[in-house]
C-alpha cells in the first residue's frame, strides 16, 4: 500500500465542485478518473479543501491509498490524461499516516476584486468586478479585526452541517495589485462560503453602506441575516494548505 499526496491546480469555471457528484462535472470525479486510468485501479481522493462550484484552486492538495504500483512519472501520466482545466503540479509518496484533510493545519484562501470603472476581458471569470465607490483603508480594517478566533455563524448559511462556528483566524490582509484588491486569509479550517460572505460584507463596509462596528459586531456569533451578500465564486482561490 503506498500513500501519494498530489498538489493541484484548477479553473473551477466549467466544474460543479470539487466533490464528486452523479452525473456532474467535479473536479474530484475528473481526477479520480485520470489516476483511474493511469493505475488501472479505483482511486478514492480525500481533499484538504472542498470548494464550491466556479472556485479555483493554486495550491489544493489531495491524498490517495493505492494497492498498484505508482509510477515515478505520475505527475506526467496524469496531466496526459486527464482535462486542461486542472494541472496536477506534484506527486509523490508519503508517510502511510498523511490524510489530506486530517494532517492539515491551516488553509489560505485568495479573493480577487477588480477595482475600476470598466470590465476586463482578461479577468472575467478570475475577478470580481467592482466598478462602485471603495475605501481601501476601511477594508484594511476589516481585516485587522479579523485574526483570532470569532465565531463566524453569520459567513456561513443558516442550513448548514456545521456543528461548530468558532474558527481561528491565524492572517488576514488586502494589499493593492494594480487594478486588483486582493484579500487574502489563513486559518484552522473555513465553513463553506465563509470567506465569500465576508468578502461580500466587508466591500459593504468599504462602500459605505455598513459601518466597520457593525461589522466587527458580526464576529461575536450574529444570525446568517445580519451579514451582507455572498461574493460570487469566480474571484475565489484556495492558494495554499499548510502541514
């Protein structure tokens, strides 16, 4: 038996998701197939992120427990077959005990939002376009009340299987990328939406149309109604796990 950790890339705009779905196009389903493929065996992936339909990934990582024989070339053989809109950048065996999501100790999260009267071409897809009225300081605010642990009861939906709405907050920042606000956030573990409601709350705040007290108010546990829009998947990234 030997257990292989791969690193991964993917534009999630043509895929429903990392998990694997009936009938579904899943990034989870499409990798399962190619290592299928390639191994001649079924493979079941355990993942350190799920992401949602239309999120991206610069730096998921997977693991798998295989009975074959894993070739050397793996990483090669993968991207061979398996679809243009995901890159397997890494694969290589690991100690037996390594689980994807169990081994892992943080997550960072990257949400892009394009600040400028007009739309990109190049950016559609990859970026929120936010054409309105912003404060990049108020945002940089935000963020500096976001590390430590909150209960985020108000970023994630009201049905949920959650069980548990504290999370430890371990970095949190926007810096200015050109055109480009870029929000970037490393914690334990994220609650699905978790940082789309927070984008979409804090570009409130920095509109004008929330006060940063209200907001900070929210990380005390407030209801699912109190927090603003979910921002649309397209600008988010899952950049990096840490072990």
């Amino acid at each position: 038996m030997t257990t292989v950790r791969l690193e991964i890339e993917y534009d999630g705009s043509g895929f429903r998701g990392w998990a694997a779905q009936p009938g579904l196009r899943t990034v989870q389903g499409e990798l399962e197939a190619a290592l299928a493929t390639v191994l001649r065996e079924p493979v079941q992936l355990t993942v350190a992120g799920r992401t949602d339909a239309g999120v991206h990934a610069l730096g998921q990582v997977a693991s798998f427990v295989s009975e074959a024989e894993v070739p050397d070339d793996l990483t090669r053989r993968l991207n061979g077959v398996g679809p243009d809109d995901i890159a397997v950048i890494g694969a290589r065996a690991v100690e037996d005990d390594f689980d994807a999501r169990r081994s892992a100790r943080s997550r960072s999260y990257l949400y892009r939002v394009l600040v400028r009267p007009a739309p990109s071409p190049f950016e559609q897809g990859r970026a929120l376009w936010w054409p309105h009225r912003i404060d990049p300081e108020v945002l940089h605010e935000c963020a500096a009340a976001l590390p430590g642990t909150h209960d985020f009861t108000a970023f994630t939906p009201t049905q949920t299987d959650h069980v548990r709405f504290e999370r430890d907050v371990l970095a949190a920042g926007w810096t200015t990328e050109g055109d480009i606000l870029a929000f970037r956030i490393t914690a334990d573990a994220f609650m699905r939406n978790m940082v789309r409601v927070l984008v979409g709350t804090m570009l409130e705040v920095g509109n004008g149309r929330r006060t940063l007290d209200n907001f900070t108010q929210l990380l005390a546990g407030a209801p699912r109604s109190a927090a603003g829009d979910t921002a649309p998947p397209h600008g988010l990234y899952l950049e990096k796990v840490s072990y």
